[in-house]
C-alpha cells in the first residue's frame, strides 16, 4: 500500500472537520481505487470505502466522491448501495465519465447488457479511452455476445486490442503484465467461443510467459490449456502451435 497507507495516516491524524483535510480523504480514497483497477485486487477496493465514506459525509453532493465510492462498491458487489450513488453522480454531473464507466460495469453485472453499453458509451464520449473504459466495454460486450455472429465477436476484439496496446505503455512492469494477461484472457475465450482453438491456445500460453500475471489468470491459462491440448477432458485443437518466447498483440 506503501505512499497511499502513509497519507491515510497523516490525514487521520487531523481533524475531518477540517475543511482543508476533506480533499485528503477524497485523494486518498481514489488512490487506493485506482491501485485497485490497475491491480485487479479487491483488496483495494476495501481500503478505498472508508475515505471515501469520510469524504461524502461532509461533502455529500461531490459526484467524484459518489462516483469513486459507488465504483468501489461496484467491485465488491455492492450493488445496491452503489447504483443510487452512482445515479445521483451523474444527476449532479451528467458528463463525468467515471460515474458511466461504474454504472455500465454495474449493468454489465446485473444481466442488463443494453443498458450496460449505453452507460459505456457515453463514458467514452466524455473521455479518452482508458485501459478500464476499454477492457469493461469489451467485457461488456463479450458478455452478451452471439458468436454465431462474427459481429459480435469483432466487437470484443475491437475494444481488446486497443487495451492491449494502451497496457502496453504502463511503465511499471507488474502492472503492464498484469493488465496484458487480462486482455489475454479474454480474447483467448473469444477465440474459444468461434472455435479458433489454436488462436486461444496461443493466447494462454502467452499468459503463462508473463511472470507478473496474476495468479488467478495463471491458473486460469493452465486449465484451459490443459482441456484444449488433449490433456482434459473436452476439446482437441487440430494442431498445437509452439510457444510464443515473446508475448505480442
């Protein structure tokens, strides 16, 4: 937790009747949520509520406080707590992008797909695209997908590549291979559900040559690959590709 932990310590050591404290927690509270998104650790998320709680108790209509604790809540299947949050969000700032993003996530969860894809959209109307706005869309996306159309298929793919190449310019090591591996993985379901079977293949081992990955999607990678290569139970591609040395989009 390391520079985040520290600041939530000096910021409990005042008063939060401060009103030149409040921002404090606010800050605070979206540093551990933005750890949390580019870790995939909800363990983040956690630490994230009770900043941001802090926060909205004094300042209750700040939708980035609502946004950034309804997206917390969101991630730890909150989901109750955190539509009306991120509801009053956007009736405050119709135009904040967190506060879609959280919301198209929430919907995405919830089975309402449609309604998923237009809070998604608009996220992407009022920002850049993201790592998180493009891989939640693409999860979206792969969610409610028909892949007995190739449509539906092109559209996972086409907002997984450009994550894959956004990840690709984190600095820090850990995080860009974590975030590639996830991308990995869904794009070798992808290929798993239109029957290109050597194509999913690569992709998971492609995981496996990433040692940062997490070890979830490792594990994940593993079975998979065991099922696809004749040592499962199920599925045998036509032929098994060599490893990649070199993971690449």
């Amino acid at each position: 937790l390391g520079k985040p932990q520290e600041a939530l310590e000096n910021a409990l050591e005042g008063s939060a009747n401060d009103p030149t404290l409040l921002l404090g927690y606010l800050a605070i509270g979206r540093a551990y949520l933005a750890v949390g998104v580019d870790t995939f650790n909800p363990d983040y998320y956690s630490a994230a509520l009770w900043p941001l709680k802090t926060y909205l108790t004094y300042t209750p209509d700040d939708h980035r406080g609502l946004a950034s604790l309804g997206r917390a809540q969101v991630n730890l299947g909150q989901y109750e707590e955190a539509i009306t949050l991120l509801n009053y969000a956007i009736e405050l700032q119709d135009r904040y992008t967190p506060a879609y993003l959280a919301r198209g996530i929430l919907n995405a969860e919830m089975g309402e797909y449609e309604l998923a894809i237009d809070d998604l959209t608009l996220a992407r109307r009022y920002s850049t695209a993201t790592f998180d706005l493009l891989v939640s869309t693409g999860q979206a996306y792969f969610i409610m997908g028909d892949f007995s159309i190739i449509g539906d298929f092109n559209d996972t793919l086409d907002f997984i590549n450009p994550a894959i190449a956004v990840a690709n310019e984190e600095t820090d090591l850990s995080i860009r291979e974590i975030k590639i591996a996830e991308c990995y993985a869904l794009r070798a379901q992808v290929y798993e559900n239109i029957d290109q079977l050597d194509a999913a293949i690569r992709e998971w081992r492609w995981i496996l040559n990433l040692e940062n990955a997490r070890p979830e999607t490792r594990a994940m990678a593993e079975t998979h690959l065991a099922e696809l290569t004749g040592q499962g139970p199920t599925r045998t591609p036509t032929s098994s590709p060599s490893d990649t040395p070199t993971p690449t989009p």
